[in-house]
C-alpha cells in the first residue's frame, strides 16, 4: 500500500514509517516540522525512502492532492504541549481530523484504513473504586486541594479513599486542553468514519517513551526529563509527591499497535488503548533512569505541580489485546534505549532550564504548600 502518516517526521510517525517501509508499503509523510519539537529542516532519522512534504495538515489543498495519491492513512500530526493554548489544541487536532474526512468523503476516496492517534488523557483522571459508592470517574481536582499539597483523589459521594483501577476505552473523561482535543479527534474520526463507511481507528497512546522524542518538546515527559536531568548531572525533579503513578509504553510496542490497527479487520470502527501493562510511580521511574545513568543523585520532590496533570492513570489493554497484540518492552528497555540516543545528540545546553523556566513562568509548574525535599 502506499500510505500517509501526517506528523511523520515526529517520534511515533517516524518509527512508524520505518516499519510500513520495511514492511513493502511506500510510505508519504506530511509534516510541519514545527518548533519546538524540531529545530532544524528535515531530521537524519527520517528515512531516504519516504516521499516527504513539508506542510501543514490544515492545508487543504494540500491534503486533498496526498490523500488523492494513497490507500490509507496514520493522522500523527498534533499539537502537544501544557500551554493555555485552547484554540490551537482544537484546531490543530480537531479540525485537521474533520478537514481529513471533509476531503475523504468529498472527493469519494476509498481508502483501506485511517489510523488516528489518541490519548490516554482523553480519560482524563480514569476510573476507581470506591468500596461505598462504587465506580468513580473523578473529575477535575480542586486547585486548592493541589496548592495544599493534597495530591490523591477522593470520593465525589462520599470523601472516602479510593482504588485505582485499570480504565477501560468505554471511559471518557477528559480534563485539560490536549485531552479534550484528542477526545474531540477520536469522536469526529470514529463517527465519521461509521457514518461514511471509511475504516477507522483510533489508538489511545499511554504515555510513550523511546528514541527520537523530542529533547525541545516540555510536553515529552518523564523519560526525556529525568534522562536530561542524570545526563546533565543534576536531580530531577518530581511533581506532587512521586506517587503519581502511570503505564508508560515503549515506541516499538507502539508501532506494533499502529500496524495491528492497519492490517486486523477487526479494528475498523473501534478505539484501543496502547499502554505499557505495568503500573509504574513517578518516583519508580526516576529510579530506572538513575540506575540506567548509574548515578548517586536521587530525584527530588520540590513541591512543585503541574497545572491540569491527572493524579493517576492506567489503561486497560485488554482490547487490543484480544487482537493479539502484547506490549513486550519494560520502562527499563525504554529509558536505555532513550539514553543512548541522547548520548548522540549536541546541543543539550540550556534545554531543561530553559522549558522548566517557560513552564513556571506561564504558571504551568505551580508551587504547592509543601516544602522542598532535601536532596540526598
Ligand atoms: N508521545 C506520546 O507519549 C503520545 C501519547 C499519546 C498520544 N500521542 C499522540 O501521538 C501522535 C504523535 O505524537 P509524537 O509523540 O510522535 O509527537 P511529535 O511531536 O514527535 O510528532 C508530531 C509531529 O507532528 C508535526 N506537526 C505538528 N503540527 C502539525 C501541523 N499542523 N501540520 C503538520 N505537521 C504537524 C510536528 O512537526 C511533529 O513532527 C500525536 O497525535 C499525539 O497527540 C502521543
């Protein structure tokens, strides 16, 4: 097949076009290259094989004249970041999904498959247990509780503890900007898609780890943080308590997810969660990179918060596992991987200071009542 993945030279499209390639398909990327994911032109990573288009998504003509030339297609291309940006989450991601379908079903393309990425926050704080009440979908935590250091969630009916579940695709729940565009994208993709007769899918990525993540992107998470912070010899920082606890998910198992999407006919028209398998505390993770880097310095907790960050979330991959895919990495697979990528990249001066004092300057690191560990 020959195949569009938008946001093609990002981390997930990239791996993603170097396995279609190796598996025989031709393979188009249209991407933007946008800042401050990329800073030069065209990465080395990308592929000689790949047809590619510098561009953006919400270009119609543009897209109207690739989508023309191809069978299927994976919409990568997104906007992801923590800023107060809420126009441009949804019309990066939402309308570049609606324009997606506007062209497909105007120009009557018949395409095998459109593959469309999620997000696990689009289940926003997930699903609990409450030994009185029952299932709790949580909403939004309280900004007082979070500015007094109050971190775990409690019971909407009746403030009792409580249990964390695995949450289900049949859970939505979005809470912060970037949550609620990727929820926005799956419905108009998933929708459309049934309503039109074109077979789609729609992947909600736990958070994913491995090389080519950006080291610019603030929004890249705990596996470029922490590798950052050992490499540069300084402790990382954890937001809340290091409790926060998350199902990270290697880029390789990822991949294997996208082409089950493309290829199992019985994905069309459904949503799945990708996720990791294996519940993992913020604070653990920091120590799967302090080890990695075989480092004396512990990750710190400071007191600090990030604005609009779910408590807890876990997916449940049963789903897709009942296609018979199977997450196979460890977060310790992806954090050496991640590492020895990093080795190889210049220009690391400045880059973790630099998005930490953006993120506290736009309010999005918060300080909390509680006081700064010391280091050790
Ligand atoms: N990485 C994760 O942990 C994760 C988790 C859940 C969901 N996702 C989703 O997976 C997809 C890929 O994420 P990623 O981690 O590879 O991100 P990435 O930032 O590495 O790649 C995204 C690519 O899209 C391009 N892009 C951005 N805006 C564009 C536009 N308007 N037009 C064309 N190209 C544009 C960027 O230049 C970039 O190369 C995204 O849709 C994201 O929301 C990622």
């Amino acid at each position: 097949m020959r195949i569009l993945v938008t946001g093609g030279a990002g981390f997930i499209g990239s791996h993603t076009a170097d396995r279609l390639i190796t598996l025989g398909h031709d393979v188009v990327v249209l991407d933007a290259l946008t800042p401050p994911v990329h800073r030069g032109g065209r990465p080395d990573y990308l592929s000689a094989g790949i047809d590619f288009y510098q561009g953006d998504v919400r270009n119609r003509d543009l897209m109207t004249n690739l989508l023309r030339r191809v069978d299927a297609v994976y919409h990568f291309a997104a906007y992801q970041d923590y800023l107060p940006e809420f126009s441009k989450f949804s019309d990066v991601n939402i309308v570049s999904t609606a324009l997606l379908y506007e062209i497909i079903v105007a120009e009557g393309l018949d395409l095998a498959r459109v593959v469309v990425a999620s997000s696990q926050s689009a289940m926003g704080e997930g699903l609990y247990w409450c030994p009185a009440d029952a299932e709790q979908t949580p909403g939004i935590r309280p900004e007082s509780a979070l500015a007094a250091g109050q971190w775990d969630i409690i019971c909407p009916v009746c403030s009792g503890p409580l249990e964390l579940r695995t949450t289900p695709e049949r859970i939505s729940n979005p809470q912060n900007p970037y949550g609620m565009s990727k929820f926005g994208q799956e419905m108009v993709a998933i929708n459309l898609g049934r309503r039109y007769g074109i077979p789609t899918v729609a992947l909600r990525y736990s958070i994913v780890q491995g090389p080519r993540q950006s080291v610019y992107n603030a929004y890249s998470g705990a596996c470029r943080i922490f590798c950052l912070s050992y490499l540069l010899g300084v402790p990382p920082t954890l937001y809340e308590d290091g409790g926060a606890i998350r199902d990270y998910v290697n880029i390789d198992d990822v991949v294997d997810a996208n082409v089950v999407a493309l290829t199992d006919a019985r994905a069309a028209g459904r949503v799945f969660n990708v996720g990791g398998g294996q519940a993992v505390t913020t604070r653990e993770f920091a120590e799967i990179v302090r080890q990695q880097y075989d480092s004396d310095l512990e990750a710190v907790v400071t007191g600090e918060y990030r604005f609009g960050d779910t408590r807890h979330i876990v997916s449940d991959i049963r789903a897709l596992g009942d296609l018979g895919w199977k997450p196979q990495h460890t977060p310790a697979d992806s954090v050496a991987a991640y590492a020895r990528w990093l080795a190889g990249i210049d220009s690391l001066d400045g880059v973790l200071a630099e998005a930490n004092a953006r993120m506290r300057a736009l309010g999005v690191v918060r300080q909390s009542a509680v006081l700064p560990e010391a280091g050790r």
